[in-house]
C-alpha cells in the first residue's frame, strides 16, 4: 500500500452534535486504496457517528468529506453508495418477512439499481462460502443466523459495487470461527483494490486485521498508528488515557461459592420452541445454587436465548418444570420470577429490559415493580449515583434511554439488575457491547454477586469468559446439555470440543 497517492476518502474536521452531546469534536481521518483502517474507541466515543456521517446517514454539522481528492455532499445513504460507499450497521436492516432474494432486491431497487435474480443467488452463495457458512436465498430472513444476515449485508454491498466498505462491530457479534472467515474476507476486499473501515472496541481485534488504526476519544482523534507502530499497551494507554484499568483488576481464576449449596433454581426436563416454533431446549435438567456462577457456553444460536428467556420467565415450557427457591413457576410469567428477586442482564436491553423513549430515571422506576419499594424523590439522585458508579454518559438522567451509545445503555443494565439480582442473576451475552475496560468491571462484579450469596446464571459464547468466571460450566449445544463440570476439573479443549458435538 502506498500512501503517496491521493486518500480515496478524507474526512476533513468533522462535527457532530446531538442535543446535550458532542458526538464528533473535529475529526480527521484519511482512509487509502487497498487499506484496513480500524476505527478504535471506546463505547460512546463516536465511532458509528462517524461512519453515519461517512455514508450518508447524517448530515454533520460542519467538516467536509473528498471522494478522491473532489469534495462531496452526502445528504443520503443512496448519494454516498453513488461514490461506492457502503455502511454495514451492527444489527442488519432486513425486512424479516421477506426471503434474502427479496430483501436484496428491495435494496437495490431503492438504490436505483436492477440486478437479475441469478445474479443475487449467486453472489449470495458467493460470498455466504467466503465466510464459512451457507444462505438459501429463498429462506425468508426471519430464519437467519447473526452470520447469515450479515452474509446478506455483504452481498447487498458487493451488488452495489462498494469500493468503501464501513462495517460497524458486526465482528463483535460474530461467532470465533466465523470472525476468522470474516478477516479473511476483508483481507480479499483488500486484495481486490477496495477499502475498509472496521470499526471495534476490542484491541485484540484491531490489532489482528488493521494496516492502521485510528484511536477516538470522547469525539475526537487521538492518534492514528501505523502498523510497525501497533501495540497493545500504547493502543490502551491512547483509548483510556490515565484512567486505570486493568491493573485494578484481578486475575480470573478460582472464585469460590459464598453461600453453601441451597439451591435457587431448578430446571427440569425442560423443554422450550424458539420464536418460529423449532424446539430449542430439549431436555436441560439444571440445578443454580446460591453463591455459585453457573456459565453456560456453546456456539451461538443452541438455544442460549430461549434458556435465558425461559429463566426469567419471558419463555413459557412446552414440558417440564422450572422451580424458584422451591416454588414452581413454570409458565408463571416474568412478573412472578422478576419479584422473586431474579435480575436480567441480556446482550440487546433495549429489546428486553428497558424502554427506549422513558428516561434513565423512569426505566430505573419500573424495575420498582420487581425490586425492592422506591421513593420517587429519591430516584433521581439515585440514577444520578449509578450514572457515576458505573461511568454512564448520558446528556441527563432525564434524557431517553434510546438517545444513548449502545455501551452506554449495556451500563445502565448492568447498573440496574445488578441491583435487582437478590436471589438470582441471568447474563445473556452481557459483555458483547461492552468494551474491555468494563467487561473486566463486570466480571468482577459478577464474582462479587456471587460471593455475596447470589446464584449467577453466566451465558455466554466466550470460552474464556466462561472459564474466568465460573465455578460450574455447563455446555450446551442443541438444545441439550452436553457437559456439566466444577470449573477445576474441566479445561478449555474439552469445552470446545463439547460445543461442537
Ligand atoms: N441519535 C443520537 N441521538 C443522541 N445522541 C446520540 C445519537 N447517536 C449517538 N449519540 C451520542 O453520541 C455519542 C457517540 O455515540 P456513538 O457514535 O454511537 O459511539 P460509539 O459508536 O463509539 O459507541 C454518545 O455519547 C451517544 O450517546
Ligand atoms: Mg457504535
């Protein structure tokens, strides 16, 4: 790569303001022909305004943008695809009624753009066996995997004829050996002449695949590295400056039970459909003592959700029985397990637990409704304390919940069910959107849960989260658990192999 040529695309001192908040304080950035720039920061730095303001999505307040070298104007995402800039959000936007033809279809004809159907079921599959797995065009998107329909995103893309791809953490919610499939893809674009800009919070991810990496903070740039230039440690010191962090955290290893083996919760026999009536739990008999974490790990997508779902009462059982503290609650309802003092930390808390339009302060007052009593004049200094403790930044306690970065709002969970979690904590995928900083808090906090006496469901699909912080590890894969060890007798190769069966 040379960068003696003009940039293909240069962002020239960008800003970007929502009300309360500086989303982009006068960035700059050069991304070259044939190049990987990793966009890195931390939750909430500005990362995906960025990329909107690159594609089209906003309009910034003021900066300008060159397209090799001519200035341009983009005051949509169909002018930014005119120049071959195409945007891959985090969560895919299909239509979920249609089929992947369709959906594709739909997008390029709102693009202006005709393709014949061959075409579309060919560069489907194309680029489906890229990354390792497989799409029936005809399936409708509704049945798709997280991989799947980013499979279709990077189809729609390759159609368009994106010469700038910008994809949003999708790698964050990538399945490991899928991610591998996905670097090498987007080592191909490069290859093929193109430019991407892969946009993590993960350091070890930005580090693998980058040629440079590009570090926001807080809305600006704090420095762009070369690749002789990468490493771990400078990368950490120029995303969280002095702050301290993982120094201040313990190593993982050996928790052990606070409590003394009552147990909390009790699935029997269960049996569960997913949302488009497949059976997803198939059988689990599991025992959640007081003091223990229980993780729970397997591939994406073996009825991790639907267990999740059915332990805090939002998924009724087709068979079997669910036991609280002796009490049966089978298809009882998330009403009942909520105020037997069971918190709920899931990957999407928008989708579960919160609601975007109320404020941090009102989304905090429903969880009154399961936790202990809460005085309304309390409240806001109440969040306004969480908003502290946990880091959250938001423009006030009073401002929705939507209008927040999606860490941000990870943090708000956090904040709350931890809280909530009196007798027992289900974390589903809770550390996705979290960046490292904090997911090592979390953890930690999770242990301390524990400790404290309160029984910890961990599911996750991080072996090595997993393993940091569990004392039990259950494996699933199919809906079935296919292992059950104390975290002492069980090893990393054992679990993976298990997860795979
Ligand atoms: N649509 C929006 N309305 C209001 N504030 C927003 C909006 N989008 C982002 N923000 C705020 O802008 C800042 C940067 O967010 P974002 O670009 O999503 O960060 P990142 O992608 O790095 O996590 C955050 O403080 C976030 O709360
Ligand atoms: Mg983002």
């Amino acid at each position: 790569m040379s960068f003696l040529h003009t940039p293909i695309l240069r962002v020239f001192n960008i800003v970007k303001r929502f009300p309360g908040v500086t989303a982009l304080n006068g960035v700059s950035l050069e991304l070259y022909q044939g190049e990987v720039h990793v966009l890195l920061g931390e939750n909430g730095s500005g990362k995906s305004t960025l990329a909107k303001v690159i594609s089209g999505i906003y309009l910034p307040d003021s900066g300008s943008i060159e397209v090799a070298g001519r200035q341009v104007v983009f005051s949509s995402p169909a002018d930014a695809i005119r120049y071959g800039i195409y945007y891959i959000p985090q969560t895919p936007s299909l239509v979920e009624s249609l089929t992947v033809t369709e959906n594709v279809l739909l997008a390029l004809r709102s693009y202006s753009l005709l393709a014949g159907v061959g075409r579309v079921r060919e560069v489907v599959r194309e680029v489906a066996s890229k990354l390792g797995t497989r799409v029936d065009p005809d399936t409708k998107v509704s049945e798709l995997s997280y991989t799947q329909r980013q499979t279709v995103e990077l189809a729609k893309a390759v159609l368009l004829g994106a010469r700038i791809l910008i994809v949003d953490e999708v790698t964050t919610y990538l399945p490991r050996v899928v991610r591998e499939f996905f670097y090498n893809y987007v080592r191909q674009v490069r290859e093929g002449g193109g430019s991407v800009i892969l946009i993590t919070h993960k350091i070890s991810e930005a580090v693998e695949v980058a040629d440079r990496i590009t570090i926001l903070r807080v809305g600006t740039v704090v420095r762009t590295l070369e690749r002789g230039e990468f490493n771990v440690e400078l990368i950490r010191k120029l995303m969280f400056g002095n702050r301290v962090t993982s120094s201040t955290v313990e190593q993982p290893g050996g928790p052990t039970p606070g409590g003394g083996g009552e147990e909390v919760a009790r699935l029997e026999n269960a049996w569960a459909r997913d949302d488009s009536g497949n059976l997803a739990l198939r059988g689990v008999t599991l025992s959640i003592m007081r003091g223990e974490v229980l993780g729970v790990v397997g591939i994406a997508g073996n009825g991790q959700r639907e267990l999740a779902e059915v332990l805090v009462g939002l998924r009724g059982l087709v068979r079997g029985r669910y036991y609280l503290r002796g009490a049966d609650v089978t298809n009882r309802g998330t009403g009942t397990v909520r105020a037997a003092g069971v918190g709920f930390i899931p990957e999407a808390p928008l989708y579960y637990i919160f609601s975007g339009d109320l404020s941090l302060v009102e989304n905090v007052a429903i969880a009154s409704r399961w936790g202990p009593v809460i005085r309304w004049d309390s409240l806001a200094s109440r969040v306004r304390k969480l908003v502290d403790t946990y880091g959250i930044s938001a423009a006030s306690p009073r401002a929705p919940v939507k209008t927040l970065s999606g860490g941000n709002i990870m943090r708000l969970a956090v904040a709350r069910e931890l809280e909530l979690s009196r007798n027992m904590l289900v974390a589903y995928n809770a550390t996705r959107s979290l960046d490292e900083a904090f997911s090592e808090y979390f953890l930690n906090a999770v242990r301390d849960l524990a400790q404290r006496g309160t029984a910890v469901v961990y599911i996750s699909e991080s072996v090595d989260e997993v393993l940091a912080v569990s004392n039990r590890v259950a494996v699933i894969s199919s809906g079935r658990i296919v292992g059950l060890f104390d975290r002492e007798g069980v090893n990393r190769d054992t679990v993976e192999r298990l997860m795979v069966m």
